[in-house]
C-alpha cells in the first residue's frame, strides 16, 4: 500500500480488526521512511460495477463517491457515523446481488432515496431536491408531501411515522 504523505510503496500493517458487522476489515498503517499513519479498509467486492449515467456515459462505481454525497446530505444531522457506513454498505451490497454488472445511475439514486427516507427526513429532503433537480418550491412541498405518512392535524402539520413533525405550507386560495 503505497503511502498517501510521502507515495513509499514500503508501508506496514500495525493493527488489523474487524468492522461494519465483519463486512471490512480495518488497518492502521504506518510508513517507515516518513513515519506517517494512516487508516485503510479492505472490504469483498463480488463483482466490478460500472454506473451508467443519464447521458449515456459509463463511469466505473465508487463507493467513496456514494458514501460523500450520503454524506452531504446528513451533515450535521444527528445520525452515527456507523449507521452511515452500514447503510452504503447495505446500498453496495443490494447493487451487486442485483447481477447486473452496468447499474443506471438512477436506480442507485432510487437505493439511496428509500435508505435516506428511512434513517432521516431531512437528508431525504436535501438529496431529493439534487438528485430530482428541484427547480421551485412546489418540488419540496411535492416530497414533503411523499414523506409525511401521518394523518394531517390542525394547522397542517403532519406527523410521519419518524415522529418528525413537518410543517406544510398552506395551500394558496384562489
């Protein structure tokens, strides 16, 4: 493994554990000739997974590219960083059972919206308005709309199954 601060090619192992419920294993290393550390991950990979894009472009699959816009979408929400990492794992391994080896790029956004809507409804909210190209109001009340599951109380709120409390704007009278 070649190091990241100085690029040997002579780095060692320090400690090796288990994690991600045994799906990956996690290495502290350390290189010899600058004395940097630093951490990788050795997980099973069943089959190479090519995204075939909206324009028809066919790009070789990320996982660290999934796990960042994931990311973005939950920054500063109140969500463990184990929880993240286990959801795109759970997103991957879905990708490669489903034994197509070219994966639209929408079918993984559709993976990522119904993982998103489960673990926090407002990171399904900020994915949504990129991934669906909101370009107005209307589209976020359309999705807050889809994830407000509850029976509307008075004065418009809604109580989806989360326990979130959503507040829907009126509609306009005409």
């Amino acid at each position: 493994m070649r190091c990241p601060y100085c690029s040997s090619e002579n780095t060692q192992v320090k400690d090796s554990r288990p994690t991600e419920e045994n799906a990956a294993i996690r290495r502290r290393r350390v290189c010899p000739d600058c004395g940097g550390r630093f951490t990788t991950f050795e997980r099973v990979q069943l089959r190479e997974l090519t995204v075939i894009k909206r324009a028809g472009r066919r790009v070789v699959f990320d996982r660290d590219k999934l796990s960042r816009s994931v990311e973005i979408a939950l920054r500063k929400r109140p969500v463990e960083p184990d929880r993240i990492e286990r959801m795109v794992s759970g997103i991957v391994r879905q990708l490669e059972s489903m034994g197509e080896s070219e994966i639209p790029s929408s079918a993984i956004g559709q993976l990522v919206m119904e993982a998103l809507r489960g673990l926090d409804p407002v990171a399904y909210v900020r994915f949504a308005s990129v991934y669906r190209d909101f370009r107005e109001a209307a589209d976020f009340h359309e999705v807050l709309g889809e994830i407000a599951h509850g029976p509307m109380t008075e004065g418009g709120d809604a109580e989806p199954a989360s326990g979130v409390r959503l507040r829907m704007p009126a509609e306009p009278e005409h």
